[in-house]
C-alpha cells in the first residue's frame, strides 16, 4: 500500500511541474502593490507560485520575456461581442480571439445584442459559450431595463444569480429620470454599478459627429457636447440622491470630466471610463469622412482630447475600456451619415496607449496599467487585476517597441471597422496567459 | 491652373484657382451668346450626371452646359428609397467606373458622398451639392455673378440670409468669398447657424432691419418647411416677418446693392415675388452664370485649356 502512494504522490507531482510555467527576466509591474522591477514568474496551476529573481526550476515551460513588461492581464469593461444576434459581426468566439490578441483575460460584453441580455437564459448562453471557447474570462453586463426599452426595471435578482457584473443599456441612455433613480435604488441590493452610457437623445437628435467648427465645415449634423454633459449631471445627481454606485460609460467631453471630478471630491460614489480614441484622435480626423472615425460619443474636440489627458493623469479617469464596437464592411462602406456607430478596439487598445500616452504623453507604466488591471476589477469586485503570490494567474506580456502592421489577415475579429487598417503600430502582447494557461502567443 | 481630378468643394481652393474658374466661365458666356452656341471641345466624352436628391434646376444646367461643349451627356436620378435598397454609394462607384464614363456630375443628400466616388474612380467628379456640405458650383456663379456687378472682391460686403445651419450654398460662398477677400456676414435666427461659424472668418447678427443697409449684396436662402416642424423656428409667418426680403426691407438698402437667391424661391416667405422680381434682384443672371460656369469646370475638368 505504501508503495502505491508514493506511487501516485510522485504522478502528481510530475503532473504539476509540467504544468508550471515559468517566465523569466521581465519587467514586472503590479500596480496595486507598485511593485516595478525586473523578476521571474512562477506558475503552477493557474496560480502565480513565486515572484523572484533566479527561479530554477525543472519541467518548467519557459517564457522568456527579456525586454518585456508583464502585467497583469487587461481587464475591459466595455466591448460588444454581438452574441448572440449578429454572428457576421463577431461571435463570443472570434472576439475571445481579438481580446487575448490585445492582451485582454477579462472583458465584459454590453447587453445590446438580439436579443437583449435581460434574462438567465440569455447569460447562461454566454457564460457556456465562454466556457467552450476558454480563451478569456467573460463577464456579461445586463441590460437596467427590460428588452433595452427604457420602461421597466429588469430582473436584477435573477442576473445577478446568473453571473453578470453590473446593469447598462448601453447605445442608448436611461432617458427616464425616474426609471433610472429606481433602477439605482434597487441596484443597492446587489451592490452592483450602474452603467450609463450618458447622451441625450434629444440634444443629440440626428448628429453624427461632435458639434463644432468641424462639423460646421463639413456640413455633417453635430451632436454636442451638452448632449453628453447634461446626462453625467444629470446621472451624478441622481447617485447622490440614491447613494447607489454608477459607472459612466466612454465619457468624452472636458465638461464630462470636470463634472465627474467635483463629484468625487464630493464622494459621490462614481467611477468612469474613457476609450483610447478619445485620446488618440480629435473631429479633425473627420475631415475625409472615413467612416470607421464614426463613434458614439462623437470624437470631440481637441480641448476635450487634453481634457481627458488631464482627467487620466490626475485619476479623475478610473479605466480604460475599448467600447470595441465590430461592424460590417457592408455597413460601414454606405455614406458616413448612413454608417452605423463604432469602432473595434480589442486589438489596437494596447498600442494605443503605447503610442500616446506612454510614448507622448510620458505616462508610466505603473499608471497605465492601473487603469487596465486593477481599478476595472475593483469595480467587478473580482480577485483579478494584481501579480503577487497567490493570485490568479491572469497574465500579458507586452513588448512595448515592437512596430508591427494591422493588416487584415491578422485581425481576429470578425469585422475590420478600424482606422488602423493596414498602419504601423507600436507594441503588442506577445504571450498572454489566463488562469495559469497561455491562451495566446503573437503571430499564432 | 493644373486643377485637381474633381471639384468636391471649394474649401481649400486658392483665389488662383477660383479666378481660373471665373475667367474661364466669362469666355463662355461669349460662346453662349453666339446663333449656335455650341463647341466641339468635349466631343467624344461622356458625363454622367447622378442625382440621388431630386433637383431640375442644377440637372438641367449642368446638362444645358455639357451638350454646349459637344459632350454626350446620359442623366440618372435615384431616389433616396432606391438607395437604401442595398446599393452602397460604392457599388454606384465601381459599376460607374466598368462602364467608362469621363466625368460624373452628382447630387448626393449625404455629405462626403462625392469624395468616396471621387477616391474610386478614374473619371472626374463634380459636386453638383452633397446634403449639407457644399454646393461649389452654386458659389462660383454667385462669386461670377458679384464680379459683374462690382468688378472686383476688395471691400465687398456680402450678406448671407436664412438658414445658414442647413445649407451647401452659403457654405460654399463662406469658403469662396472669403478666400478671395470679400467681408461676409451671416444673419438668421440663431437656431440656424451653426455652433463656431464664426471661426470661418463672418460675422453673425441676428437683427436683419439693423443691418441691411450696409451691404452690396444680400443673398437670401431658401427655407425648406420641415425646419419649422423640427421646431427650429416658431412660424413661417414670423420668419418671413424677422428675415424676409420683403418691399419695405429692402427700401434701406444701399444704391447700388443687388439681391441673390440660389433659387428655387419660396415667394412670399424669404422673399417677396415683387421683389424677386425687382431691378435689384440678379437671380435670372445667376441662373445664366450658372451654364457658363458649368461649362468651364467640365471643360477644365476633362483636360481643356484655355487659348
């Protein structure tokens, strides 16, 4: 008997180092503990075992990340998968694939598919199909209102049950004041977020792009900045009243953001996201009428680009999320007035950053990755988002120089509406790996 | 003037560029005043002219102009509805470009439209108004039509009436008068112009009865009726009694001002039929300006030169 279990004591050991991997001599950044220097990592199983330098150790797959930056992996708080409802798209499964692409081990899917995700059924659809396509973990946020319709509060009990992580109708605002301050009200049960995604649909009526100088030449319908400010006063009004947690959505204006920075002086409890194209680029872009610009919150102004410059630095901004947003060529092929909104953001997100607001801008990393990893899930509240020992083993690999092209064979996702189409970019994630595995490799 | 393939707006035209247009348009009103006012300098091309909003008037003179330089000229106009079905402005493109045609004249209700036929096809586009962005055409008869009267663009003052907010012609004279050096003011309710219009250079008043006796020309635009049913004005009673050009109002004008309108009018609201109809009112000289302008852009615009 006793040669039996030793027997089996030494299969199960054999079974753990095979499956430990190790990465050696990255830089390695966690931003909730500010640890920043050069390290190993261990991971047996799909926890991070030891953090130090000079692991040796045998059996162990090694990742050799010299010259590389390992954080822990993106957290995106807001992308459209179109699952179900528009498969020509994206899928749960190609937009798995774009998000570990862009480094990305969690993302959570906005509601606003066909149908709506406004019920079990709909979120036990997703969480399976995640589950078989096991590249990223995969939050659903649920709709506030049931069918998307603005009028009555959606079972928030049932999905909260079923697995998702906060309530948005997001592409369209909560436009009753009341539905929203009961909606609110109710989410304190669960102590979840409300997500808003802020625009007035009557002061936006029509507009297809920031208003301003720009669309003033262009002659294109403009939807103002008000449009947007007036709902995030509107919104930090109402979670003050009600005391329940709200997360503003892709906000894009300065007045978005000085609003949003006085609240939290107040202590309103209120977090926000911003997407990388709202730092990236201003209307003027608009000026060839190239649809994949078209988004929503319009790009605004380049007084609103620094103010959101501003509002990162000073952590006015909490999160960087894409808003990836995968349209159609078909679609976005007709008359820019005729396009549908959005860009995709999965893939290009990283370099983004890297481009302006590291390389530009001379952010650190410390701060970037803050805004990525663990201030997303803080607002999950999900264990996620920190390398220390013991935690999840959610993990990217950046090489922060690399130049490479965003051509369309590459692309993961199902659709190519970005602006990026065949541009030089810089930096990618090289390896990234989820729940202990490597789920993704460059040029796989 | 080496001119670029297309004519899609007149933002970011030189005043080089403009009076080469100008000059050129003035040579043919000597061809259109002959017995037979035709010449051969486009046989053998073809022009297309593609309407997807409708419009006789722009149509119809750009036809007139074409067949005036020998060109053979095949009209299409489409619906809106027609569109929608499915055919992307760039489908149009690439069945235009396997059919060969020299040049295409279009009218599209969707800004930008024309730049995404101009950016795939060979053939040379002409912005006959893309919804509203620009109408380059309509500005450079009205530029045409000033020079006439006032010789030149130095101290011009050019007042623009009515709404500004939705409008291709007043947007083009902006970018066109101001290039060549005209003052241009602007003068509608303020829920008709457009947010930062005066960072192109014009000043805005609201107030028509103080202002308009200090300009040389007053071009009123049309009003289209289902602006007051969005609620951008209150009636059109009241609007034609704030902005109309009627026969009290132009009573303070200047000596020598003249009056414009792009055309069609709506008598009686932005302009009175007695007025239209007045010695100060040039609108049948842009109607005439608008053929030998037209001819000198396709002419210039399929490779002719000027002896």
């Amino acid at each position: 008997m006793a040669w039996q279990c030793e027997w089996q004591f030494y299969l199960f050991m054999r079974e753990a180092r095979l499956s430990s991997l190790l990465i050696k001599n990255g830089r390695v950044i966690d931003p909730k503990t500010r640890f920043d220097r050069i390290a190993d990592i261990l991971i047996e199983g799909n926890k991070i075992q030891k953090i130090e330098r000079n692991i040796k150790i045998e059996n162990a797959k090694i990742i050799d990340a010299n010259g590389m930056i390992i954080s822990p992996g993106f957290i995106d708080l807001h992308c459209h998968l179109r699952d179900p409802g528009r498969p020509d798209e994206e899928t749960i499964e190609s937009g798995s694939k774009a998000a570990v692409a862009g480094g990305f081990t969690t993302i959570c899917c906005m509601p606003n598919t066909e149908p709506p995700i406004d019920n079990e059924g709909i979120v036990n659809y997703i969480i399976k199909e995640a589950e078989r396509v096991n590249l990223c973990r995969i939050f659903p946020i649920a709709t506030i209102t049931k069918k998307r319709e603005g009028k009555e509060i959606a079972e928030f009990g049932e999905l909260v049950n079923a697995g998702v992580k906060g309530f948005s109708d997001d592409g369209n605002t909560v436009s009753d004041a009341r539905i929203l301050r009961y909606a609110m009200e109710y989410s304190k049960i669960f102590e979840m977020p409300i997500f808003e995604h802020s625009i007035d649909e009557c002061l936006s009526k029509g507009g297809v792009m920031n208003e301003g100088e720009v669309s003033t030449r262009l002659g294109l319908a403009g939807s103002p900045a008000i449009a947007e400010e007036v709902i995030v006063a509107r919104d930090l009004m109402l979670s003050r009243y009600t005391g329940a947690k709200l997360h503003l959505c892709h906000i894009s204006t300065k007045g978005s953001v000085d609003l949003i920075r006085q609240a939290k002086k107040e202590e309103i409890d209120v977090t926000c996201e911003i997407c990388p194209h709202y730092f990236f680029f201003n209307d003027t872009v608009l000026e060839a009428y190239n649809t994949n610009y078209k988004v929503n919150p319009p790009l605004r102004s380049e007084i609103d680009r620094i103010a959101i410059i501003e509002g990162l630095r000073d952590g006015t901004i909490d999160c960087i999320s894409t808003d990836h947003a995968p349209h159609t060529q078909a679609e976005k092929e007709l008359e820019f007035a005729s396009a549908p909104f959005g860009m995709t953001g999965l893939e290009t997100a990283l370099a983004m950053v890297i481009m302006q607001l590291i390389n530009i801008e001379k952010f650190s990393w410390l701060e970037i990755l803050d805004k990525f990893t663990i201030k997303p899930a803080q607002i999950l509240k999900e264990k996620l988002g920190v390398i220390k020992e013991g935690a999840i083993a959610d993990l990217v690999i950046i090489n922060p120089n690399i130049k490479w092209r965003l051509n369309a064979d590459i692309i993961k996702s199902k659709s190519k509406n970005t602006p990026f189409l065949n541009k030089e970019l810089t930096g990618r994630a090289e390896y990234v790996i989820v729940n202990g595995e490597l789920k993704y490799q460059a040029g796989s | 003037m080496n001119p670029k393939k297309d004519l899609l707006g007149i933002e970011g035209l030189s005043s080089k560029d403009i009076l080469y247009y100008l000059d050129t348009a003035e040579k043919f009103i000597e061809v259109m005043e002959r017995p037979i006012p035709i010449i051969p300098a486009l046989r053998g091309k073809t022009i297309l002219t593609l309407f997807f909003e409708p419009s006789t008037r722009t149509q119809i003179s750009f036809s007139i102009a074409a067949k005036r330089l020998s060109a053979d000229v095949v009209n299409f106009s489409a619906t809106s509805s027609s569109v929608k079905k499915g055919e992307t402005i760039l489908d149009t493109a690439k069945n235009i470009e396997a059919m060969k045609v020299d040049g295409v004249v279009v009218r599209h209700f969707a800004p930008g439209a024309p730049k995404i036929l101009a950016d795939n096809l060979n053939a040379f586009v002409i912005n006959a108004g893309d919804g509203t962005h620009e109408h380059p055409t309509q500005a450079l008869l009205d530029m045409m039509t000033m020079r006439q009267y006032f010789g030149n663009f130095k101290n011009l003052n050019v007042l623009i009436v009515g709404d500004i907010l939705h409008s291709r012609v007043a947007r083009s004279n902006i970018f066109g008068l101001r290039t060549l050096g005209a003052n241009v003011a602007i003068c509608a309710p303020p829920t008709l112009i457009p947010l930062d219009i005066e960072k192109l250079n014009v000043e805005v008043f609201y107030n028509l009865d103080q202002i308009i006796g200090d300009f040389d020309v007053v071009m009123a635009l049309r009003i289209q009726l289902e602006r007051q049913e969005s609620g951008l004005f209150p009636s059109v009673r009241e609007y034609r009694n704030l902005y109309g050009l009627t026969q009290d109002r132009i009573k303070k004008m200047k000596p020598d001002s003249i009056i414009m309108h792009p055309g069609p009018t709506n008598r009686g609201v932005e302009i009175d039929p007695e007025v239209a109809d007045s010695p100060k009112s040039v609108i049948l000289k842009q109607v005439k300006n608008g053929v030998a302008v037209r001819m000198a852009i396709l002419f210039i615009h399929a490779g002719g030169k000027i002896e």
